[in-house]
C-alpha cells in the first residue's frame, strides 16, 4: 500500500483526514497521519523493501468504540497489523486514539 492509497482507504472511512495536521481543526472525530520513521529491509547495502511506518491519529471528544472499531476494521480488512494507545489530550479536551502501522513497498 502507498501513502496515496492510505490516504484513500482513510477518507473512505467518512472523518475529515489530513496529513500531519489540519490548518483549521474539524469537529471530532477526524484523522490525522504522518510518517514516523522507515525500517526497510537491506542487505550488502542495498535497500531491498521499503517499510515506512506510520502514525493514524484519531481524534474524539469523549470514548468512541465506534469510530475506533471502524478504523480498526479498515486496517483488518487490508491485513495491516496495528499497535494502538491512547491519551487524553487536556489542552485539547480530546482523546487521541494512536494507531502505529507500516506501509510495505510504497
């Protein structure tokens, strides 16, 4: 899967998505995603497969296992493992929801 087509996949999910972050924040809840850091795969110097790992960050106001499980779902259904935590975002009075997930070949 590429960036592109992450892109794609999240915003078939119906939250607002954006890259990073948003110039001007949407209600909750809403998606945000970056890249974190690669871990590709590489031999005699030589970089065999690219492994991009990425940071899916969904934003709610209160505990929402709905949204959580849509997200989820999506990643299931395109055999993409995920590890996931969460944070209460005081200044923001939100929850932030951290899916970390890696993107193989894109």
């Amino acid at each position: 899967m590429t960036q592109a087509e992450l892109y794609t996949a999240l915003k078939s999910l119906g939250f607002p998505v954006a890259y990073s972050s948003f110039i001007t924040s949407p209600s909750p809840p809403f998606i945000t995603y970056q890249f974190a850091y690669d871990d590709d795969f590489m031999a005699d110097g030589y970089n065999f497969a690219e492994i991009s790992n990425f940071q899916v960050e969904l934003y709610t106001k209160i505990k929402d296992l709905e949204a959580e499980k849509k997200v989820q779902d999506l990643f299931k259904s395109r055999f993409m493992p995920y590890r996931k935590n969460e944070a209460w975002l005081d200044s923001e009075k939100l929850i932030q929801v951290i899916y970390e997930i890696q993107l193989i070949g894109g």
